[in-house]
C-alpha cells in the first residue's frame, strides 16, 4: 500500500454562529457534541465564534456547563488571575534582585514577546497594547506553575489564543489548558519531545519503510528536523490564519490522538520523492525543512493526514505499539466457543491460543512490529 493514497474525505465550511447555537439548549449546555467536534474537525470554525468556541475546545468551559454556571466560573478565575498577577507586579526591585529565577524570567519574556508575530496588526508597532498583555500573561503564568517558568517557545502558543481571545483573563485561562496538552515539550528534559520524535519513527517506519531506511541511512531517523513542528504545533509554518485553522481541529482529538504526527507524515510524505532523488544528506534535509515554512497548504494537509490515519486504522492486525500511538484500542479476542463444541484433548485445548498468534498473517508486514 501507497502511504497518502488512502482514502480522502472532503472538507466542510466552518462552522457558523447558527449552527453553534443549534448545538445549545435553552440554559446553554452544548449538545450533540461529538458531532459538533466532527463537524468542526471538517471545516473549521468561523472567526466570529472562536472566542466562545476555543474555551470549550481547550477546556477552559466544560461543554455541560450553563451559561449561568460559566459566568460564576469565570467570575471566580478572574479574581484568581488579578491575584497572581499581583503577585510579580508588587515584587520590588529589590526583591527582584534577590529571586534569580523571576529575573530569568523577566528576561526571556522581554526577549520573546518583542520578536513574537510582530507582523501581525494585533502585535506590530512600538508601545502596543497587545505585546503588554503578552508579557502580561506569560509573566503570571511563572507565578501559576512556578516550577515550569517561562521556556523559549510559550511566547508562540500564546499569541494566537490571545489574538482570538482579546481578553487577558480568558487568554491566560486557555493558555493554562493548552500548555496542560503540552507541558511536557516544555520541560528541562524534553520528555515529551523525546516521545513523540520516537512515536513518530515508529509511525513513518511502519508507513513508508523504504524512506524511514533512507533517513536513518543519513542520520536522520530520529526525525530530529521536525523538532519544530512538534515543539510548537506547526506555529512558524504555517501562517497565522492557517495556525487557527490547525489549531481548532486538533483540539477536537479527531479522528484520534497524536493527529498531529500523523501531520508530520503527511508532509514528509509530500517532500520524500525530492529528499530521496536529489540524495539529501542530514543537512541538506534540514535545510529543506526549515525551507517549507509558510509554503505548506493546511487543506491538503489535514485530508491527507486524515486519509493516512483511515489507512492506518484499515490496516490488518495492526501492530500494538501503533494503535497505542494513535489511542485506538486494539480488537478484542475471538470469544471461546461455548464449552460443548470445546475439544476434549487436552493438548489441542492448551495450544489453541498460541496457534491462533502463531498463524495470524500481520496484515502490513512484521518489519514495523517495535
């Protein structure tokens, strides 16, 4: 089988403020939810109800929650933020001066948010509103998870949520939410990077061994070029528009977890015919990489990818280690038949389940069993 040559099912349109509203009861509870979350995994959201729409997505609202009960939630998470922001606005100079790990702090957030989406109308210009809510925000985040602090790269997760957001409180809130799903990127010994550069080998090897071979062949079978992809879902490849685009989709978890590895085989996918015929060695593949920044088309992607986990999920006897990848559950065994129709010799009876795995054919090839 032909890694991208699955099957593709078309895109929708995004979904409207009507259509939203038909998704809540009369107290604003959200119903028939996974449908919602399919029809916005299709196309999307329109601009107009990201703001309400990305609080349920990223579990800042629970979806079963009124709207009574969410203006208490956030009546109390507002009173929560303004006392941790109090928190670093009333530490002195002094103070200051004495907490090395604040001053860090202070200083890669200054770095950052002057050189973050500065482009963009929302951040661009000197003395704007934007970039003070920006430092704002990541500066109480060091005082909400002060063992995490402020690492290079949480700059580029927050600007778009704030840009949606226009609203400090509730950007901080959706923040928190995201960095949940991504905290581990983020820490000092990258665990989670680790994880998910293996998940992904393990993915690509079992998609396309023949280019898995060639990428180890120039040492690049760690995967190590899509360290940026990963680390920031996409941010600095796509542009700001499509960022949201992604973004909303992924936070639906359709068609299943890890859909954003699956992403990153789809572009490889798109880029290997190049790689391999112009014989890329490790830097060569790291310079084209970088290269497709702002160039990628997130339709084609996202079908793509979403075509690539049907053909994985189609997949015979697919091996264990992926369905763990991409959070399926692997198929139950055949029940045992009803006690009477049993065999009555004991040897038959006691090798029945091992020649039931010794015979199984796996359906894509024992080579991708890790």
């Amino acid at each position: 089988w032909t890694l991208g040559c699955g099957p593709r099912s078309p895109g929708g349109t995004p979904v409207s403020s009507e259509e939203w509203s038909r998704h809540q009861d009369a107290e604003g509870r959200m119903i028939n939810v996974p449908l919602l979350k399919q029809i916005i995994f299709k196309g999307g959201l329109c601009h107009a109800k990201r703001k309400e729409a990305w609080k349920f997505l990223l579990g800042f609202f629970p979806w079963e929650s009124t709207v009574e009960e969410r203006k208490v939630l956030h009546r109390a998470k507002t009173d929560e933020y303004f006392r941790m922001k109090l928190q670093w606005k009333s530490v002195s100079e002094q103070q200051e001066g004495r907490n090395s790990k604040l001053r860090d702090c202070r200083s890669l957030i200054e770095k950052d948010v002057n050189r973050t989406d500065r482009t963009n109308r929302f951040y661009e210009g000197l003395d704007n509103p934007g970039l003070v809510l920006l430092h704002d925000i990541l500066m109480t985040y060091c005082m909400y998870d002060f063992d995490l602090g402020y690492v290079q790269g949480m700059s580029d997760l927050l600007s778009p949520v704030l840009y949606v957001m226009e609203n400090e409180v509730d950007a901080f809130w959706c923040f928190v939410s995201f960095m949940d799903q991504m905290h581990q990127n983020f820490e000092e010994q990258m665990q989670g990077m680790k994880t998910q550069l293996i998940q992904l080998s393990t993915l690509l090897r079992l998609l396309d061994l023949s280019f898995w071979n060639y990428l180890e062949a120039q040492d690049s079978g760690y995967l190590y070029f899509c360290f940026r992809w990963l680390l920031i879902r996409f941010k600095r490849e796509l542009s700001f528009q499509d960022v949201l685009r992604l973004w909303e989709v992924m936070w639906t978890g359709l068609p299943c977890q890890n859909f954003h590895l699956l992403l990153c085989c789809a572009i490889l996918d798109s880029e290997k015919q190049k790689i391999m015929e112009e014989n890329y060695g490790f830097n060569e593949i790291l310079k084209h990489i970088n290269e497709l920044s702002m160039k990628l088309e997130i339709e084609e992607i996202l079908q793509k990818a979403e075509g690539i986990g049907l053909q994985i999920k189609s997949c015979k006897d697919l091996p264990a280690s992926i369905s763990s990848i991409l959070g399926w559950d692997p198929p139950a065994p055949p029940p045992a038949p009803p006690p009477a129709l049993r065999t009555p010799q004991r040897g038959a009876a006691c090798s029945s389940p091992l020649s039931r795995d010794s015979s199984a054919q796996n359906g894509c090839s024992p080579a991708f069993i890790s």
